[in-house]
C-alpha cells in the first residue's frame, strides 16, 4: 500500500533525485519537495474474527450501486457527525434509509432487498460504510 502511494506522489512530481533511508522500522524518501514516511507498526491488534457474530439475526442482499447511490443521497443530510439511520423489516420487506440535518432536512428512501431475520434499526457512519462498497467487486452486498 505505502509503495502506491509514494508511486502516486513521484509520478505527481518533477522529481530528479531522491534519497531513500532506511532504519528499524521505518523508511524516508525525500528529495527537495518531498518527505515521505513509513513506519512498520510493531504491536498486537486485537482477534477481530472473535467479535464478528457467527449467526446473524437479520440479513440483507441489496444492488451494491442502489446501496451505493442512496448513500450518496444521505451523505449530504449526515450533518457533522455523519449518521445514517438503517430501518430493516424482513416482515414488511424493506430496507429504509434515512439521514437528518438540522439546516438541511431530513431524508428516507427504501430499496429494494432480499431480507431474512428479525426487525433492527441501526444507525451507521456513512464515510464508513462507503468506503466498504469500493472493495467489493460484486454487483451485490449481503449485511
């Protein structure tokens, strides 16, 4: 990941020389208008796979750019803190998205899922749920 990213600012720049260091854990590109950095992280992250429920209580199989599209729609009523409202009813067969901003207004739409389950409503930063969507190259996601 650190080598695209430090190919993406070479190649933005007009750079004839560079010098690259190299100590315990971490290594420096620089030249005249670049300073680079990349530290290896020597710690121990927590078992994720152990907080992932293995049975879920409710499921939804949606259109990965109808996700995607309404999610753009509710960004922009996220307001500061960015949250956006899941209602899932497998009994009505719907899944509402909704978004409040206190100067913009509020909005809701319902797609179209396949929803197994119980009734939840959840409420999610936006910005990271997005960010899921460009990893999978499916045209359909499963919550």
């Amino acid at each position: 990941k650190n080598a695209l990213e430090l190919q993406f600012i070479l190649e933005k720049t007009n750079i004839d020389t560079i010098t690259i260091t190299v100590d315990d854990g971490q290594c420096s590109v620089f030249s005249d208008s670049v300073y680079y950095v990349s530290r290896i992280t020597d710690a121990t992250f927590p078992n994720y796979t152990a907080i992932i429920p293995k049975i879920f209580s409710t499921e939804v199989t949606v259109l990965k750019q109808d996700i995607v599209s309404v999610l753009r729609k509710a960004r922009i009523f996220g307001h500061t803190s960015q949250q956006v409202g899941f209602t899932i009813s497998p009994k009505q067969k719907e899944i509402r998205i909704t978004a409040q901003h206190p100067d913009i207004g509020s909005m809701e739409e319902s797609l179209d899922a396949v929803l197994y389950g119980d009734d939840i409503s959840i409420n999610f930063n936006v910005a990271y749920i997005m960010d899921c969507f460009n990893s999978i190259p499916s045209d359909s996601v499963t919550l």
